[in-house]
C-alpha cells in the first residue's frame, strides 16, 4: 500500500509542480508590467491567479500527461531508469517553455496580446525577427533565460529526486488505477466536466482588459491558437453574407465620391509617397500630441494639407504597406503579403499608376525580403527597387537597415538626376524609427526609458524628412509634385491612458504637400484610413478605383465617413459620432462611445466581409 501511495503522490506532485510554476510565470509577469499592475486594485490582481489558475491545471495536465504513463510504467522499470525518463523529458520541455515565457514577456508591450500563433510568422526570417531586439537586450534576454532555466531545472529536480527515492516496484494490478489516473487528466485538460472546453474567455473577468490578459497562461494561450487555426473557415461571421455585405455597402457606397476638382492643379502630378516607420499622432503636436518630437512634421502640416482623423488600417508594417498600396484590410493574425499566392491577386497601386503612364520605383533601406514584401513588391510591376543591399553596411543601424539620413538623401540623389523620367511615382519606406531606435547622433530625449528612445528615434527621423522636403522644394519638378506623408502604423508609445488597442494607438499622421496642391494649409477633419488613399489618389487621378474594393473617397465629407482597424484578437470602428471595439476573445465589446450601435453591426460586417475575402484569394 506504501508503494502505491508514493507512486500516487508522485504523480499529484509532478503535476502541482507545473501549476505553482505557471503561478510563478503570472506573478512575474505582473511584477515585469508594474506600472500596469499597479492600476489594478489589491483584489483585481489576485483575481488573475484566482481566475487563470484554470488554464495553468490545463496546460499542467497537458505536460503531466507523459509523466503520468511513465509512472504507471515504474510498476515494472526501475526508479533509476524512471527518473531519467522523466528528467529527460521535463528539463528541455523547461528550457522551451521558459524561452517562451520572456519572450511573450518582451512582445507584450508591443502587441498588446500574450503570445500565440502569430509569432511563428517571423520565425522563417530569424535576422529580421531579432532587428527589433538590441544586442544589449538579447544578451540580458539570453542571460534571464539561462538564469530562470537553472533555477527551475534546480528546483523541479530537488523536487522530484526526493519523489522517486519513494518509488519501488510493485504489483501490475495497480495498473488499471494509474491509467484511470492518466484518463483523469481530460477533466482538467478540458476545464472541467462543462460541454464546451475551457478557452480565454473563461478567464476574462475584468473591464480592464489588461488584468484579463495577466490571467490568460501565456504557453496555453500559444498552443490552443495552434490548435484552433481556421482551417479556411471564417471564424469571423456574424450575419449572412448578403447581409454583411448590404450593412457595408448601405454606408460606404455615400462615402465614394467627392468633389476633388480643386484638390491638385493638375492633372498628372508627380507623386511621392513618403511611409514613416511607426509614427504614431500620439507623437505629432499638429494632431494634439506631445509638441516636440516631430518639430518639422508640425510645421509642414501648416504648409499643406492636413488630415486629422487617420487611421492605420493595422499594427505591424506587413499590414500597412498592403492597405497603402492595395487598399486591403489586413486580418487579425494574418499577413497577406507573407503569402505570394493571395497576395500576388491583390491590385496595387504601382501597377495602376504605371498603366496611367508613370515611371515608378520603391526605395526601402533595409531587408526587402523581410515579411515576403520583396516578392508582392515584384507583383506591382515596379520599374525600380532600390534596398538595404545597396548600401554600405558601414551606415547601417545595427539591426535593420541604412539609417534614414542616409536613404533620404540617396532617395533625393535619385530624384535629382537629370535622367529622371516623368510623370513619376515614388514610394519610400523609413526605417530607422522603429525598435531598437539606433541611429547616430544625439539622442534628443535621451536613452532614459523605452519612450525617450521612441521620442528620440521619431525626433531623428523627423529632421531627416524635414531635411528631404527643403531640397525637394528646391528641385524643378516640385511645382507639379504631390508628397503624401503618412505612418505604415501606430504605436502603444508613448502610453496612453485607456484601452491598449483603443483609437489612440492606430491614430497616425498624413499630410499632403507640395506645388501640386490648389490649396494649402488646410485640413481635412473626415474619418478615414490607409485602406482608403489607393481609392481616393486613382480617383483623383482619372484612374481605376474601383478596384479597390474596400477604399471610400478620403473627401466625401459625409457625417458617416468611418475607421476601421484591427489587431491580434479583435476590431475598432470609428467615426465622428462614435466608437466601437471587439474584442473575439471575450467576445464583448470593450469601448462603446457616442453613437456607436451603426458602428457595431458595421464593424463586425467588415470584420467578416473581409476575412472571407482572405479566404477566397
């Protein structure tokens, strides 16, 4: 009876060892993002292991479950042998498990999600995944890992050398017992005896969204969305499909016409299209943001035309730059642009403007192979693509690519040549602005905190783009040019109060410049997104509009003219009489302003409308 008990208690202990270790992994999670959790009362904190201690016996009951066999095994295999099955499996499932728990740690102040599925979409370009990451950052990244890898290798295996001490040989007729006891595991695999298995919403207890997200266990997390892909199924329906599409069309078919005779005073400008790395309006003075980081920015908002209800359509640059070009709404954890055989049916902005009779060209100064971009790039049938490959690795940031002073100035070099051919179509992408924000010269902000880096970055690029529009002014082509300067996507920084994915961190700046414009000066106060500049620029132009299917005319004035954005695990929709965001996984709405009931039924028709789209390319 003695050896049937210590066989027991191993069994119970091995599995309570991972429980009190994911408690552990919450309790540093919280004590990592203190700033947050010190916005949660006393009570609201505990709550998150109260609630989230059901995912942690799930996952626990997922990774005790080989274990558990191999216990029932010991009934005929010596301890010895037992324990180096068992070690040999824990330890190295530690070391993996313990990888993801500091780098769903370090992505979450970026995504705003624990970690899942959508990291294993920047896993086949392991260079690029690490740019964001500085060399500082990676080596205290390695060191924690090692650290907390020792010290829970240590103490799981003082636990365990101590439980299989215990453990004898005994009679095969206590096997039917432990395979009851392995069978036993499904009850806390599946969160109990309920018809439908656990999943996140059961540990979303609160209307701070953060809190819900210390509850959710960050490696249960990662595997159900794994599990749980969509296999071409839209997981997105709310309604029929014909009446999705007639909520959507009831309000966007106002919004795709306008009056924009007196925007240019020409008819085929020279347009340059500038995409600022990460930029957020939470940065941009002219747009009510902090005041001087983007000195230049504010100025040239008053020389143009200034639009101060953007949106990024997205939150990553892979999302941006198909929802600038191809007017494409990006999906929630997917990048179109990572997948050649959907992306290369999009329509895209460079094709269109070349069968106008443009010369067109793409400058970006780091990796275009990063993210597939090169090869949707090459589906727009671009005359010229200039990348990182063409510049000396001497005047490089570290990680991602030519600093931005450098690839202005070689992108106005370019522009200067007396062979350009007109009417021309240039698109240029920053880059130097994003993390790890290194770059020479002073930091103005300093290097104090994350934010000041940001600041810094922003402020840096922010004079490299100042020094590129007063040559441009200077050149003969700028009378008949139109400069679009816009962000590829917002940003949590700097922080802002509220809601993680609320409005304020996909707001972002576009300002319109140069000779081209009939009026200056001026801005534009209407709703609208990246989704919706191929649409409006070909309209404007005498091209092809139409398709771009989800575009609306940025100019229709129309009190209805709205936003829509997504991110990892839901939508926003905003317009000027309101705001409604989803989130899927509570599946509640978790910002309601204003008017915001059209809104609602509007942004979950787009949100399906769109996805299905996906499916379909």
């Amino acid at each position: 009876m003695t050896n049937f008990k210590n066989r027991f208690l191993f069994s119970i202990t091995y599995y309570f060892l991972w429980v009190v270790y994911f408690l552990l992994a919450r309790f540093l999670f919280l004590i990592y993002y203190f700033d947050k959790t010190s916005e949660l009362s006393f009570f609201t904190a505990l709550k998150t292991f109260v609630y989230g201690i059901q995912l942690d016996f799930s996952f626990a009951a997922y990774l005790a479950a080989i274990p558990f066999l191999v216990i029932l095994l010991s009934i005929w295999i010596p301890k010895k042998v037992i324990g180096y099955i068992i070690k040999g499996y824990t330890f190295p499932v530690l070391l993996v498990i313990n990888l993801f728990m500091l780098t769903d740690i370090s992505l979450y102040k970026f995504w705003g999600v624990r970690i899942d599925v959508t990291v294993l979409n920047y896993i086949n370009t392991p260079k690029a995944m690490l740019a964001s990451v500085s060399t500082l950052q990676l080596i205290g990244g390695l060191f924690a890992w090692v650290l907390l890898s020792g010290i829970a290798i240590y103490c799981f295996n003082k636990v365990l050398n101590k439980a299989l001490n215990k453990l004898n040989k005994r009679h095969f007729l206590e096997a039917p017992i432990f395979l009851m006891l392995i069978g036993s595991l499904i009850i806390p695999m599946r969160g109990g005896f309920a018809n439908i298995p656990i999943n996140q919403s059961n540990v979303y207890f609160s209307k701070n969204m953060f809190a819900n997200h210390a509850a959710v266990n960050f490696i249960w997390n990662f595997a159900n969305t794994i599990s749980h892909k969509t296999d071409g199924k839209n997981p997105y329906i709310h309604y029929k499909k014909d009446i999705a599409e007639n909520i959507i069309n009831k309000t966007k078919n106002q919004l795709l016409t306008a009056n924009t005779d007196s925007i240019l005073n020409t008819k085929k400008p020279n347009v340059i299209l500038l995409i600022w790395e990460s930029l957020s309006a939470k940065a941009v003075g002219a747009l009510g943001g902090e005041p001087d980081v983007t000195v230049n920015l504010n100025k040239l908002a008053k020389e143009g035309i200034l639009f101060t209800n953007f949106y990024g359509n997205g939150d990553r640059t892979d999302k941006g730059v198909p929802a600038i070009l191809s007017g494409y709404y990006p999906q929630p954890t997917k990048s179109i642009m990572k997948i050649p055989y959907k992306a290369r049916k999009l329509p895209i902005l460079t094709k269109e403007m070349k069968r106008l009779g443009y010369n067109t060209s793409f400058y970006y100064g780091g990796d275009s192979n990063f993210g597939n971009m090169i090869t949707y790039l090459r589906n727009g049938k671009i005359d010229k693509i200039v990348d990182g490959a063409e510049f000396d690795k001497e005047n490089w940031n570290s990680k991602w690519g030519a600093h931005d002073h450098i690839f202005l100035d070689r992108f106005m070099n370019d522009l200067s040549s007396p062979t350009l051919k007109k009417p021309f179509f240039e698109v240029a992408l920053t880059l130097t602005s994003h993390e790890p924000y290194e770059f020479p010269g002073k930091y103005k902000f300093g290097k104090s905190s994350v934010e000041n880096l940001y600041r810094s970055a922003q402020a840096y690029t922010d004079k490299a783009v100042g020094k590129f529009i007063e040559e441009a002014k200077k050149q003969p082509w700028w009378d008949n040019t139109l400069i679009i300067i816009l962000s590829d996507h917002g940003h949590p920084l700097p922080k802002h109060k509220g809601y993680f994915n609320s409005p304020k961190r996909f707001q972002i700046p576009m300002v319109w410049l140069g000779g081209a414009l009939n009026k200056t000066g001026i801005t534009i106060d209407n709703f609208s997104a990246q989704s919706d500049l191929a649409y409006t620029l070909t309209d404007i132009l005498g091209g092809d509009p139409e398709q771009f299917q989800f575009g609306k005319n940025i100019f229709n004035a129309s009190e209805n003219q709205y936003a829509h954005y997504v991110f990892n695990k839901g939508f926003g929709t905003v317009s000027k009489n309101g705001t409604f965001v989803y989130d899927y996984v509570s599946k509640k709405p978790v910002i309601q302003e204003g008017n915001y009931q059209p809104l609602d039924s509007l942004g979950r028709a787009i949100s399906q409308d769109a996805y299905q789209n996906f499916l379909d390319k």
